[in-house]
C-alpha cells in the first residue's frame, strides 16, 4: 500500500491522490515513469519527484519515521504492510499498588510472534529496552489511555508511530469496544478469559496483591488475549482498508478493481 501513497507528498491531499489514480498514476514508479501524465503543475510535480526519491531510500533504509513524519496521522495504518517486522501490540492494565495510588499493573507486548507480560513488582522495569525495538505501537484506544500512562506512571518516552485500532476501525464502520468488535469479526477467547472486563483485570490485580497467586495467571492470560487479538483485528483491517482505497481508486478511473502490490 505505501508505494500507492502519495500523501505524505507537501501539498498533496487525499483529493490529489485520487486524481493521480484517475489518471492512471497508481504507483511511485508510475509517477516517476511518466510525470506529465500526473496533471501535477511543474512546482509539485518537483516536489514530488523529490520526495519519492527520498522515499525510495527510506523504505530501503527501513525508516518509518520518514514517512510517520509526512503522513497524515489518520493515514499511519498504510505503514503497516511494509514495516510489520517492527511492530509490537501493546496493551495496559491498572489497579491499586503498594503505596494506594491507582497505576499500571500489567503491560503485555506482542511482536507478532512472542507475546511477553511486563508485571509490577517483576520485570516492569525491563519494559523500556523491550519497546525500543520497535518503531510501530499498535493499540486499541491507547493514543489517549495506554501511552500516555505508560509515560506519565513509568517514565518511558513514547516516540514510536502509532496504529489506534479503536480509532481506524472506527473510519471502517466497527464501533464499541474491543471484546465487542472481536465478536463481529468472529474472534472468539478462550473459556478461561472469555466474558472479562478491565474491572475484572482490577479485581484480579488485586486478589493477587492478597497472595492468590491464580489471580494473576488470570490478568495474564486476560491481557494476553486483549494484546494478541489486536494483530488480528490490524492485519484484516488492513486488508479491508486496503481493498477499499483501490477499489475505490479504480472506480474512479473508470475500469475493474486489480490486485495490486
């Protein structure tokens, strides 16, 4: 999908974008290959032969910030075809610690393959050196929760992109909650964790604090389910939002939708 973009070219809108698709312009290399075709005046048409050179070898490079930095926030999911190498799925939980104040019990972080639980008390201080390795932070609902707690109650600067799914699976048309989102798309959670709420995951915490041990292997496999079902609910919004900007592109153009690269 990023080689389709022309978005995080100054100047160039959403609006611009599909006129480049009617006229043909579906790709960097198509605009490269024959500029004039692009309708683009000479001034832009510049800027953006500039900027895909420059984007060429920052996709080479593996640099996300490149394009984060000049794509519109709202546009941030179309980083996630070329970048999943580097992207974790992240999600909090909270209750009552040792000294009465409220703050995070629980961050588990999923890689797309391993999935590690950062607990209070524990290893929460390995947190840190753990998110440096990726540079895509995947949430549901954490741009206004999850992150900025995580820097306000531990200290961690939070500098990756970011993918909300609350936020971009609401531009799809899926409203509510995560668990209820899940269940439109078929997802269904184990018995053990299936019907739990994050008041729940607060009750939990706080059984283990009085020496349940069972507690906790409940918040963890309840956090884990929280965290491993965002990759799923990403990578087949993805694939929606994907068709959908195509087909859309192609309508546009006059001619049937191709599966494009």
């Amino acid at each position: 999908m990023l080689r389709h973009t022309f978005q995080h070219i100054p100047g160039l809108g959403e609006g611009r974008e599909r006129a480049l698709w009617r006229r043909g312009i579906w790709t960097w290399d198509d605009l490269r290959a024959n500029p004039r075709r692009s309708g683009l005046a000479p001034a832009l048409l510049a800027d953006a032969e500039a900027i895909l050179q420059l984007s060429e070898e920052a996709l080479g490079r593996g640099n996300l910030y490149f394009f984060s930095q000049l794509l519109p926030a709202r546009e941030h999911w179309r980083l996630y075809g070329d970048f999943r190498e580097t992207t974790a799925y992240l999600d909090v939980e909270t209750g009552t610690l040792a000294n009465g104040r409220q703050g995070i019990t629980v961050v588990g972080v999923f890689d797309g393959q391993q999935f590690l639980s950062f607990i209070r008390g524990h290893n929460l201080h390995m947190l840190e050196a753990h998110l440096r390795r990726f540079d895509l932070l995947v949430t549901f609902n954490g741009k206004t929760f999850d992150l900025p707690l995580i820097e306000r109650d531990l200290g961690i600067p939070i500098y990756q992109s970011q993918i909300d799914l609350r936020v971009f699976l609401q531009r799809l048309g899926y409203h509510g909650g995560l668990k209820r989102i899940e269940r439109e798309w078929g997802i269904i959670r184990e018995d053990g964790v299936a019907g739990l709420t994050g008041f729940d995951a607060v009750q939990l915490w706080e059984r283990y604090r009085r020496g349940d041990a069972t507690a906790l292997e409940r918040l963890l496999a309840y956090n884990r389910a929280d965290v491993v079902n965002l990759e799923v609910l990403l990578r087949q919004g993805y694939a929606l939002a994907r068709a959908r900007v195509l087909a859309t592109g192609h309508a546009e153009a006059g001619h049937p939708a191709q599966q494009e690269g």
